[in-house]
C-alpha cells in the first residue's frame, strides 16, 4: 500500500493558542515548500477549537523565477502584475483564525 506524502496532526487549543500555533506552524513548514493547510477545524463545547494540520513528510523545491528587464523583451511591470494577480493571492502565512470570534 502506499505511503501517504502528507502528515497530519490535530490539536485542541483555546482560541488564541490555537492563533498562536498555527501560525508558528506555517512558520516552520511554509505553505510554498509543504503545501501546508488547515484540513479541518471545529468548536468544542469547551470553548476550544480542535484542528487538523496537513502538510508534506518532504519539502519540494520551488523554483524561484528571474525577472525580465525591459531591455530582454515582454517585460511586465512589477506594479502591473501585482495589481493583476493581487486579488487572486491568499495572504501571506496561509491559513488565518481571523474569521473565530
């Protein structure tokens, strides 16, 4: 059978140290390199909120692209395509608790 690329933790934290862990989790496995998410989340009755971490066992290599000068050709603003894809992005850090009360 085989292996599945992702572990998955869950946690059960107050509010605002399931924030806090989260976000130190995105920190050490970046989004980009783990493709690292909140696969599940809920309200306990205990005021706590139980979650799921998934991420990658191996981080993947991500290519970084070099900018084009003008002077290469089809060159693209960087204010243009930034206000192109602006909307389209996730925030950075991935997954945010913003949205529990």
């Amino acid at each position: 059978m085989p292996r599945d690329p992702f572990v998955r933790q869950k946690f059960i934290r107050e509010h605002t140290a399931a924030r806090k862990l989260a976000k130190e989790y995105f920190e050490r496995y970046p989004k980009d390199r783990y493709l690292t998410e909140v696969e599940y989340w809920r309200y306990l009755r205990s005021a706590n909120i139980e979650f799921t971490m998934k991420r990658l066992r191996e981080p993947i290599e991500v290519r970084r692209r070099r900018r084009r000068t003008p002077s290469e050709g089809n060159f693209v603003s960087a204010r243009s395509s930034s206000e192109k894809f602006s909307a389209q992005r996730p925030p950075s850090g991935g997954f945010s608790f913003a949205h529990f009360p």
